[in-house]
C-alpha cells in the first residue's frame, strides 16, 4: 500500500484523523536511504531539534564523507566543532566501530522483523528505542512503528484528540493500538499537524537523496 492509499484508509475509519488532513493538508511522503549516514543523522537528532541537526550533518558532510572510516579521520575537537556533543562522539564511534567489525550489518535489516530490528540496533550504545524506531519508520518504510517516547507524537496525539493531558508512553502506546496496523501512517499526520499548528514544516532532511557533496555524501 503505497503512501496515500495509507493514508485514505485511516481517515476513513478515524473521524480525528481526518480532521488533521482537513486542517492541514497530507504530509509529504518521507524516505530516508539505507545506511550509516542516515544512522549518524538520527543520532545528532536526538534531543534536539531537526534543523540543528541537520546544520551539523551538513558540516560533517563537508568536512569527510560519513562512513566509518570518513568519521575516523576527525578528531573529537573536530567533531565538537561540527555540532557533536560529546555524548553523540562516543555514539557514533561506536556505531562506526560496530558496522567496520561486522557486529552490525545494515544491509541484512530490511530482511528482519521489526523487533529483531530493533534488538540488532539497539545492541549498538546511543542507539535507543526513538533512533531505532525512527530508523523502521523513515528507512525501512515499516508500517505499524508507533515512536512513543518522541515527545512531539505525545504533544501532537494530545491536540489530535483533544485530550486533557500528555500521554506518557504508556498511555500513547494503547492510543496507538487504534491505528495498527497502519501506526506509522497515523504518526506522519499527527506529525504534520503538530508542526503545522506551529507554523513549521518538516525540514528537506526528512527526504534526503543521496547527493555528492565536496567530499562525500550529503544530504540537502
């Protein structure tokens, strides 16, 4: 089922849902590509917002080309210079050190499930529940991933259903229990809606192409 086809089945049978799209429109269709960049792009998000994320990933762009051994060739004051914390240094040392020895094969996910997914992901240090759930969701165009630790999902849930209060992530969990098997699809509309009702949209980076950059890969 293809992205609006998604989309026409849940609104159909979510009188919230399709409130959402009347207000708002349909967000764009996302993809992000496979791979280890994309990996390192999640990471600088977390915690913080896209588009600073998406400042330093372009710097980092520039400055080698993001795979393992591009990333070995900085040192942590470069890094730090880039936009790095130095948490995020030692998160993407370690996926680096993790896909060059082989304990992590990219390329094998898109043949597993979404838990074994997230067990192989989440094995790596700094890659948590959100980072693997929005590798699932964005990457591999899962569609039953229902992020509930992503605080604008539990703010952008609340306004979608006119609820009295925030959902913890055990509350936005059973919400999400509505929209199986299409969790993903229902996530991208209370997405876009919870950026349109501030004036904002999802930055380019949410549909990166690969584009060759000054030194290696980047993403607009």
């Amino acid at each position: 089922m293809d992205h609006d086809r998604r989309i026409d089945h849940l609104v159909s049978r979510d009188r919230e849902l399709a409130s959402l799209v009347e207000r708002f429109g349909r967000p764009a269709p996302f993809r992000r590509p496979p791979g280890f960049a994309t990996l390192v792009l999640v990471i600088l998000e977390q915690q913080v917002s896209l588009g600073s994320a998406a400042a330093a990933f372009h710097r980092l762009s520039d400055a080698t080309e993001v795979t393992p051994s591009g990333l070995d060739t900085l040192d942590d004051d470069q890094l730090r210079a880039i936009g790095f914390s130095r948490q995020k240094i030692r998160y993407v040392r370690g996926l680096a050190a993790a896909v060059r020895e082989g304990r992590l094969g990219l390329d094998d996910l898109v043949d597993l499930t979404d838990d074994e997914v997230r067990a192989r992901l989440t094995a790596v240090t700094g890659i948590g529940p959100w980072t693997a759930d929005v590798y699932l969701l964005a990457v591999l165009d899962r569609p039953d991933v229902w992020p509930v630790t992503d605080r604008a999902l539990q703010l952008g849930t609340r306004e979608a259903l006119d609820l009295p209060d925030v959902p913890d992530q055990a509350g936005l969990a059973q919400i999400g229990d509505r929209w199986r098997p299409q969790r993903s699809t229902a996530a991208r509309l209370i997405w876009h809606g919870y950026l349109a009702a501030r004036g904002r949209s999802a930055p380019p980076v949410w549909i990166p192409p690969p584009v060759k950059g000054r030194r290696g890969s980047r993403l607009p």
